[in-house]
C-alpha cells in the first residue's frame, strides 16, 4: 500500500486549478437552498477545500465528479492520469478531501491510526478483501493557502439498500433472498477479520455504510463519460461553487452481473481500538441501532457491533427499522421509547444489566459532549436522558411498552415458512440484552441459518 511511504511527512502540492465553464441555467439552484455539506450543524464554508471538475490534485488526480459529502469532507471521483502513457485501462479512484480545521485534522489522523492497524493486520485472512478502505494520502493546498488532507479509496457502486430497491423494491423479496443470504455471510467474514485479527470495533454499521463493488469497468466509464453531457447542478456561494453530489450509477441492465458483485465494509472514521486500557463509555452507532449497553453507559466492545448488525439485517431485509421506525422530521429520536420497543421485543431487562446501570451511572467522559439537544453532557445518563430504572429496577416509563410487538410477528415477508424458525434464533442471537451472551462474529459464520437450502 502506497499509503504508509507517504508518511508521516505527507508533502503539500499545490494542485493545478481548472477553469469552471458556466453551468447551463437549469442546474442553477438558488442560493437559499442547501447543498449537501450544507446541511451540517455548525457549517463553515470556509474550511472545505473548492474543488472543481478537471482540477489536478497531487499532480495526477483528475477529478471528474463530485460522489459524497460528510460533516468534514468533501468526497471526488477521479482518473489517475499518471497511467495513460502507459496503455493500460482507465483508473479511477475516489478522493476523500478533509477539511482544514481542528475537525478535519482529527478525523483524518482517526482514520489513518486505523487503517494503519487495519494494514498491519493479518493479509491472509479471507474478509480482508471485505473491508474497503484508504489506499493513499496525500495533501493539497487550496488557493487561499489552507492544507487539506486527501485519503484515496477504490471506486464502490451503490450501498446495499439501493442495490436491493433496484432488484426487488423496497424489501428483499423471496426470490432474492439466496443471493442476499451469500451477502450477508460475505460481510460476517469482513466483521470477523475486523474484530478477531484488527481488534477494532466499528460502531457505526450501517446500509448506507455497505458498499458494492463494481460488476465490470464498463459501468464506471459510462459513468464519466455522462458527466460530459449531465453536468452536476450548482450554486454560488461567497464567491465559492458548491456542488450537489451526483453516484447514481444506473440500473443493473445484466442480471448475471450480479456474480460479479459483492459487499464491502466502509467508513472506519468512527471506528475505535477494543484492545485498550479503560473502559469504553461514549455514546455511538445510529441511533435506532443502539445496543442496550451503549444506551445504559454500562460499556461496549465488540458485542455492539454484533448488534448492530442484526438491526442492519433486520432493516436490509424487511425494508423497515425494527426499533424506532417512525422517526421523522417532525418526531425526534427517544432513547426511552427505544429501550420501550426493546423490552416488548426482548422480554424484561436482566437484573444483571440494571445493577451494571447503576454501577456505572455516575461514571464520565472527557471531554463533555453534547447532546441532541444541545445539553453539554459528561456521562451517559446525562446524555439519553437517563436513568431509566429506580433504584427497584423498574422500567420508569412503562406506559411506553408496546406489549403487542413481538419478533415473530414481525418477520420479514421475504423468509420462508421453513426458514422462520433458524431465522428467527439466528437474529435472537444478536439481539439479546446481554452483551456476552452474543456470538462472535467468527461463530455467527456457521449459523444453522446458512445451512437451509431454499
């Protein structure tokens, strides 16, 4: 991997800035509307880096569109220019641009500590190849000066819950379900690897986080050569573009392309080292795949990821979240109704886990966080709006318990009446109170659930 001869002294090239050419009126759009980054808390024009399409970065990146955006980073689909003398096919690679703050510095330095253990790690182990992350780094300097960290990724297609819209709608369908089944052990080896050889946990698993490979070349300079003709739509800002993201990279026309294609895990910027002193306490995952743990403060590891990939099953294949699924704009997210929903689903909360709670109710973090909210906060009760027990155990809110909710009644309508039980156990198994009581992701491998033939 080129990545590590390019540090710690990441060197800073002034990149070779394109001339924009004047967008046609309807990809105008006006100025009050937000864009993609725009849209973050706390955005600061200033700290993103202005890059256009046809600008040069790291004198061989040519950057052909704009394909993502974070709260720090902007991210580039480019060609590698470098290697047109040299007869070979095109290659591409996608940039992620970091911001210049405290931020983008923190979040890029997070994201090469891991993949460095990532890339120290054992080779030889078959999920390796599941996890797609950064290749390269480099620096570029804007036009103002500023430096901004680049990290480079293999082009990916789409993440695995429109791949499923585009082959069968909105939830995998029965006919589906074979091939969907392949990938979901696919990613369980990717997890494995990640957990048993890399000692990391990734706490932010997600569909959006789940991305397919590519079926063949082809559909990615299609891709390209579409922008020529689709430019993306823009506005101006303080003098700065600012584009909308534009990775629709067209339907699947080949069915058997699908044999060529499969998941890999992305985006460890929030992946953390398990394999340290101290206990891990700070709140993550996506809200509606908090693990009880993670809600309580009572301290998390590797079994939160266990779980969150069983919610990321769960809502891959029925096409709905399983916990806190009417969530919206104008109904927010509540910790309490969550663990509400867990309690129906789940049966009571083991004494085990409420004495656990009370133990570690008062323990802190550094620094203080904010919540949802905006309340500064330094322990996890104080962040969910806790404690949820009295000092008897009992849930504080019991009004909230939809007692009618059960797991069986709500499988999903893909799994058939000779799979429904082997399901069932295989996501009960992930999704228990207990953090120890789940499999690791090395055991979740020969679940009896793979075995049934349908």
């Amino acid at each position: 991997m080129r990545i590590f001869s390019r540090l710690p002294g990441v060197p800073r090239l002034r990149p070779q800035f394109a001339t924009t050419l004047s967008p046609p009126p309807e990809s105008i759009i006006p100025a009050d509307v937000l864009v993609d980054e725009e849209v973050t808390p706390g955005y600061n024009w200033q700290v993103f880096y202005p890059a256009h399409p046809g600008e040069l970065l790291d004198n061989r990146y040519e950057l052909k569109t704009k394909v993502g955006w974070g709260s720090s980073s902007t991210v580039w689909l480019a060609e590698d220019i470098s290697l047109k003398r040299r007869r070979t096919p095109r290659k591409y690679t996608v940039l992620k641009i970091n911001t210049c703050d405290n931020t983008g510095s923190k979040d890029s330095n997070h994201e090469l500590e891991i993949v460095k253990r990532i890339d120290a790690s054992n080779p030889e182990h078959r999920g390796r190849a599941i996890l797609c992350m950064a290749n390269e780094v480099f620096s570029v300097q804007s036009p103002t000066g500023s430096s901004h960290v680049c990290l480079a990724f293999e082009p990916m297609r789409d993440p695995l819950w429109l791949l499923r819209n585009r082959v069968c709608g909105e939830q995998v369908t029965r006919d589906w379900l074979p091939i969907f089944k392949i990938y979901i052990q696919i990613l369980i080896e990717g997890l494995d690897y990640l957990h048993s050889e890399c000692k990391l946990v990734h706490t932010d698993l997600k569909l959006d986080n789940i991305l397919m490979t590519f079926e063949n070349q082809s559909v990615l300079e299609a891709f390209v050569q579409a922008q020529k003709s689709h430019r993306m739509a823009q506005k101006v800002v303080n003098g700065r573009v600012i584009y909308r993201c534009h990775n629709n990279f067209g339907d699947i026309t080949d069915q058997s392309s699908l044999k060529k294609m499969y998941p890999k895990i992305t985006d460890f910027g929030l992946a953390q080292l398990a394999d340290r002193s101290g206990q891990l306490l700070h709140p993550i995952q996506p809200d509606h795949c908090h693990a009880p743990e993670v809600l309580l403060g009572t301290s998390w590891s590797y079994p939160a990821d266990i779980w969150n990939f069983g919610i990321m099953v769960w809502d891959l294949l029925a096409g709905r979240e399983l916990f806190q699924g009417d969530v919206s704009t104008t109904k927010l997210y509540s910790p309490a109704q969550h663990l509400a929903e867990m309690i129906a689903i789940l049966g009571p909360v083991p004494d085990a886990l409420v004495r656990r709670e009370r133990e570690m109710r008062h323990w802190q973090w550094s620094p203080p966080i904010y919540n949802a909210q905006g309340k500064l906060c330094s322990n996890t009760s104080e962040y969910f709006g806790g404690p949820f027990f009295t000092e008897s155990g009992k849930f504080v809110q019991e009004e909230l318990i939809p007692y009618s909710r059960t797991l069986a009644d709500e499988v999903p309508e893909c799994i058939p009446e000779q799979d429904r039980d082997k399901f069932l156990a295989f996501m009960r198994r992930m999704l228990c109170w207990l953090p120890e009581e789940r499999p690791t992701a090395k055991e979740l491998k020969d679940d009896p659930w793979f075995a049934v033939r349908l």
